[in-house]
C-alpha cells in the first residue's frame, strides 16, 4: 500500500533527511543557480525583459530543472515574439488570486492559453510543455515546484494526502507549494522558497521512485529533478514476452486492483472479472488477466492469501488517466515495447503496423507469427504511446508526445542490452504448456491452429467438409452453421474460428449469445446510465470488435450463438447493410443510428468476420429474413454417428465395439421416426452431442450411463418435439431403453 506522510513526518524529513541532502555539493550547487535564475527573473526591467537574449534565458536554460527530452523541442520563434513576451512580463508582475485553488486553476488556464498560442504560431513541432513549467517555476516561484511532469506531481500529492484540484497537473503545483507553507512556515528568504520547491524532488527520489525487484540498474542521467519518465527496466531474460490484451484492458485492470484494496481471494477476484467483463467467456482468461495484474504489471501481489495493490496499483487508481501509470511498467517489464519507441522514434513519418509487427517478430526466434507483436501494439495504442497517422497517404503508426518522453528515457544501448538471444527462447519453447499463441506467463509458442486440430479436439464432421466451411467463411465473411440439437454448432462455430485465426485467441474472438430482449442498443451503441447518473453513449459488443478490427490487421472473429433467437435485423440495424463482404470499404461507411458527431461514419473492416448458429429445431425462435440470409452463407451440420465418433467413443471412453454399435442403431432408429413424422422432419434430428463421452473419461456401465443419458436429457426433448402425443414419446423412449 503506498505511503501518506503526516505533517509531523513532514517537518522532520525538513529538518533531519533533506537537511543532509541539501548539503551535498552537487545540491547546493543546484539550490544557488535555482536561486539565482528566480532573482534574475524577478528583477528584470521591462526593457531586458522583452529582448531576444532574455528570452532565451527563460526558456532554455536549465538552472531550476532538466528537461531531457524537451530539449528537442525547440521555441526559437518564441524568443522574438514581443507580444508573447509582453504577456508573461505581465503575468510575473500580476497579482494572483488569493487561495491556492484559485491560484491553481488560474495557473492552469494560462499554461494552456500559452501553449496553445506557440501551436497557433507553430514555433515547435510539439508542445514545449517541459520549458514552460520551468518557465512557470522562474515567474510564480511560490506556487510552482521543480517537478516538470504530470506523474510525478500526482505521486507527490498523494503522497502528502492531499485532495486534487480541478485541473490539470499544473494546477497542483499551487497546492502542493500550499501545503509545505502551511507545514513548514512560510520562506523568509528566496533560498528557503527554493529549498521548499526542492523538497519536492527529494520527496519523489526518497518515497516514491524505487525500481522493481531485479531491475537493471541504471545510470542517473541527472541527480537534480528532470522531466524524464521513470522506467525500471527488467533484464530481457526477466520481460515478459508481450501481454495478451482484451478490449478494455485498462479498465479491467482498474476494476482488479480496486476490487484488491482490502485484500480478495484468487476465486473471489476471478468472480469479480467474470463480471466486470463478461466478453472473457471462461475462467482461464479471468486467471490471465490476474496475471496481468501481478507478473505482468505489476500492479498487485499475493500476501497472506489474498491479492492486495502494490504502490502502483494504487497509481492507477488515483491517477486521472490510469494509463499513464501503465506506460512505464509495459516499457520495463513487457519484451518489445521499448523497441517498437526506440524505431518509431528513429523513423519520425511513422511504421505500418504490419511492417512493426513483423519487426518485433524477429526479435524472438519462437514467435511464429506476428499476433505478438500486435499485442505489444495493441497496448501502446491503450495506454497513448503510439497513434495512427495517415498524413502521408497511407495509416503509419507514429509515437505521440508522451511516447517521445518515453521513446528518450530509453538507455542508448537498449537495442544491444535487450534481446533474447536463440538458446534462451528455446528453452522457453520447451516449457510452454499454455493454449494461447500469447501466453501471458511470458511464452509466445503455442502451435497454429487448423483443421486437423478441429478433428484432433473430438469433431466428426468429415475434413473435406470443415475446409469447405472455412474457405466459405474467408470468401463471404460471414457464416451461419444450422443444424438440429445436440450437432455441434457452437463447440464448431469457436473452432472455426479459431482455425481462420491460426490459433486460439480468445482475445481475437468474442461470442455471445442472441436473445429476444437484445437491441441495436445492446449489441451496436446505445445511451446507458453512466456511475454519475447521466446517460452515456456506449459502444455494444459489435462496435468494439469493429474498433479492434480496424486497428490491428490480423483477423478477428465475432461467435453469435443461437442468432435467430433475437431479431437480428433490428439488433444488427445498418449494420446488416455494411455485414457485405463487398461493402468491408472505408467508401462504403455509414452514419451509425447514434453518432458521437455529426460527421462519424462506421464500415466493418474486411479482417471482421462473423459465425452465427442456428437451431432450426426451436418452433420458437424467429425465421431469418431474406436480408440476412443474403449477406450470411449457410452449412448444415447433421447427427454424425459414424466411424469417427465410434472411434472417439472407444478410444476416449473405452466403450466396447458392440457398445457403440448399439447406442448408434438406437439413435439412428429414433431419429428415423422423428423425420418420418410430418410434423416434424429432419431439422428435428438429435445430434451425437447428446450420446458422445467426455474426453479420456473411461465409463464402466455404458448402459447405465446411456439410460441416464435419455431420462434427463432425450425424454424432456422428445415431450417437447410431441407435446400433443404422449403415446408416441413413451414408444420411443421405450425402443431407446429396451434390452439395454
């Protein structure tokens, strides 16, 4: 749990700790030019103010502060610029408002105000925001401390328990420098006003800024406050290899280490992400997420039985974007992430995302495909590394501006410390054991997933036939497998899936289930009450597979069981127009029922591909109209009693040849009456899904287990198939079970 110090702790560290860090050399040579630039600020005549040379003194000098990677963010037309200048002379000699809220917010206005104005004048390329809370520190020395960016303000304030303003960082400088005049007395002198900035530096480094557990130590590039971001790296033997992502992933995570605060059990935390985010389908994706949280990032650990938050943990939920405390660690602790900044910031006019994926391909001898990589970009996308940009013609990925501060802090030699070298992965191959191509316990190794490995997991639809679905599925991008019940449908719908995909990801399929009370407003976008009581727009299950699809190239599947139990043309709305497999065009987008602005357009990328089931069965559910007929194609799945499941049955089950035999001719006769009959037919066939064993689970009395079989689950059906007949369920029942 992270630490708040008490006023009485405060003033001791003042007066013992910072007392012995202020006498260093090198600390009293930073305190006497810090010193002296707030006398040379506020002595300036108007006259030397406004020239070019002092200019220059203001916003590039670096008494008070370094500012790393802002130093390549130049204002050299700023330095000329008289009305610019004319302004902050102003501002140093205004009076400020008289509480520190006040003063916060009024300092974070200006901030804002300015460095819009240089984007309007486009004196830099990016925003000097570094130089000017330097700037800031020089002309309002009493409500501005050293600290140049946003993290490190938040750590500190929260550290000295201290409730955030409205605004942004820069508005709780004037905070911050409150409490310590509160606490330690107001500054008598410029020095003692220094040294309470100071302070807050010495703060970060004591309390706040401890690199993980066997992280590579590394050089301080300054021992007096800089703008750097903060990254402990791990060695790349120690990294994990990228992180499986999910939509929403940050959330989620928030939502983990939030539930953790006052201690939860591994069963209770993996209930709570069941629920949180239900699209996770199965307990096994809740455990990866876990892992997320503990191993991967860092964000909570296992004491006394119960997971708990770390120090960063609790980042993520004080901080006002929980991403920003996820940059650092995913850079530290994830293998690839600090290469895909190192290259983005070499290559300016940006990378496709296909070309980086590649890239990061070959940086592990075991990553077989490039979906590795395209997590790690998923992530920096997530978090605001990295952007899109198609200023060039074409969509490149580019770093923003927090990814250039990081992309900085980066070591010079990263590129030739950080690989994983052919042995090592090797060996890493060897023991992977997980399902996924993206194992989130570091191992990037599962074989690809295909057809064979559909017939392998236990399917009995013949092989020609599984190649011709797949090979539908690609060309008309969506798929409806239809079918009595008990043949498969959804067990081969994942499956399918799967095999498009190359392996089971089930961070790049989703499934869910039609209903009859599911909208448009459940499934694409609809208003929903937000936790402060007002509506918010919310983008449905669909929409975020959309979202995912358009920014990651690799292919995604959405799973829709039982689609005809909802309306589907009403849930699906204009997106039953762009579900075409010629309309996957950006030129073919159209404006979504609920827009978020009057210009937004949606098109269902051509890497989108979507499998419903159908049970044609249900005398309940609703027929699919003509329209979606046209825009989905069909394969028919059948009770499949053949060699292969009697194979499975004796090979998995140890049933005897006779046995098999025998359970099959009594299916096969009941489902002879049942086509037979005129009101019913073939569509209401059972399927081998009612009779097929589980996996490598021997059954002694395979009567007994068949009997049990047809009280509890074919005689509740067949009332239902003739509900109006008892006479004909009892004679078949009867057939199934006599001389068992």
């Amino acid at each position: 749990m992270t630490t708040i110090l008490s006023d009485d702790q405060l003033r001791e560290i003042w007066q013992t700790g910072f007392k012995s860090y202020a006498a260093q050399q090198w600390a009293t040579e930073w305190r006497h030019r810090y010193t002296e630039q707030l006398r040379l600020v506020k002595g300036a005549s108007s006259d030397t103010w406004l020239t070019p040379d002092f200019q220059a003194k203001l916003w590039n000098d670096n008494p008070i502060a370094n500012i790393g990677s802002g130093n390549s963010v130049t204002v050299t037309g700023a330095l000329t610029d008289i009305e610019l200048a004319s302004d902050l002379l102003n501002e140093r000699d205004a009076v400020l408002p008289g509480d520190a809220e006040a003063r916060g917010e009024y300092l974070d206005a200006l901030y804002k105000r300015i460095l819009a104005w240089i984007a309007t004048k486009q004196y830099a390329k990016r925003r000097p925001k570094a130089r000017l809370i330097r700037l800031f520190a020089a002309i309002f020395p009493d409500d501005m401390v050293c600290l140049m960016n946003a993290r490190r303000i938040w750590q500190v304030q929260r550290l000295l328990g201290l409730r955030p303003i409205h605004g942004d960082f820069v508005a709780q400088h004037a905070v911050i420098r409150d409490h310590l005049r509160q606490v330690l007395g107001q500054p008598a002198t410029v020095e003692e006003s220094v040294d309470q900035s100071v302070l807050t530096w010495y703060l970060w480094q004591t309390y706040i800024d401890h690199p993980d557990e066997g992280a590579v130590e590394q050089p301080k590039v300054t021992r007096e406050a800089v703008d750097i971001p903060e990254i402990s790296f791990l060695p790349a033997e120690a990294q994990r290899r990228s992180l499986t992502c999910v939509s929403d992933n940050v959330s989620l995570l928030v939502a983990v280490v939030r539930e953790t605060e006052q201690g939860l059990s591994r069963d209770d935390l993996i209930s709570v992400i069941m629920q949180e985010a239900p699209q996770l389908q199965k307990s096994t994706s809740a455990v990866n997420v876990i892992s997320q949280a503990q191993g991967g990032l860092g964000l909570i650990t296992l004491t006394d039985g119960a997971y708990r938050p770390t120090t960063r943990g609790i980042d993520i939920l004080t901080a006002p974007d929980p991403a920003d405390a996820l940059r650092g660690p995913l850079i530290g602790r994830v293998f690839g992430m600090g290469h895909l900044l190192l290259w983005l910031s070499q290559t300016p006019d940006g990378i496709a995302h296909q070309e980086l994926a590649s890239r990061l391909q070959e940086l592990v001898p075991t990553w077989t495909t490039t979906q590795p990589g395209s997590y790690i970009i998923a992530w920096a996308r997530m978090v605001g590394l990295v952007r899109s940009d198609s200023s060039t013609g074409h969509v490149r990925l580019v770093l923003t501006e927090d990814g250039e501060d990081y992309a900085a802090a980066l070591p010079e030699d990263f590129e030739a410390r950080w690989q994983i070298h052919a042995k090592k992965a090797e060996t890493d191959a060897e023991t992977f054991s997980g399902p996924q191509v993206v194992g989130d316990n570091g191992l990037i190794v599962a074989p690809n997933y295909s057809i064979q490995a559909i017939v392998d997991d236990g399917c009995f639809v013949p092989e020609d036939e599984l190649k011709a679905m797949l090979e539908l599925l690609k060309r008309k991008h969506n798929l409806i497998l239809q079918g009595p019940p008990g043949t498969g449908k959804t067990w081969l719908a994942k499956r399918l899936g799967y095999a498009l995909l190359g392996a089971r990801s089930t961070s790049r399929l989703v499934s869910l289930q039609f209903q009859p009370s599911l909208s448009y407003e459940d499934f694409v976008r609809g208003w929903r009450p937000g936790a402060d009581g007002r509506l918010d727009l919310i983008d449905g299950v669909f929409l975020e597979a959309i979202s995912e699809a358009q920014a990651d190239p690799s292919p995604f599947v959405v799973v829709i069981e039982e689609i005809n139990r909802g309306n589907p043309a009403q849930v699906f709305g204009e997106m039953l127009t762009l579900l075409e497999h010629d309309k996957r065009r950006t030129d073919e987008a159209l404006r979504p029922a609920y827009a978020r602005s009057p210009d937004e357009r949606i098109y269902i990328p051509p890497n989108l591909y979507v499998i419903g089931t159908m049970n044609i069965a249900d005398r309940s559910l609703a027929l699919i109209d003509l329209a979606l007929r046209r825009r989905f194609a069909f394969a028919t799945l059948r009770p499949a009693l053949g060699s292969p499941w009697r194979d499975w049955c004796r090979t998995h089950a140890g049933f005897s040849e006779a046995a098999v035999v025998d359970i099959a001719e009594r299916m096969e006769r009941l489902n002879q009456r049942i086509a037979s009959d005129q009101s019913l037919g073939d569509q209401f066939c059972i399927g081998h899904s009612f009779v097929t064993p589980p996996r490598d689970k021997p059954i002694e009395e395979v009567g007994a287990w068949f009997g049990e079989i047809v009280k509890s689950e074919l005689e509740p059906l067949l009332r239902e198939y003739w509900y109006d007949n008892p006479p004909k369920v009892k004679e078949a029942i009867d057939e199934l079970l006599t001389n068992l």
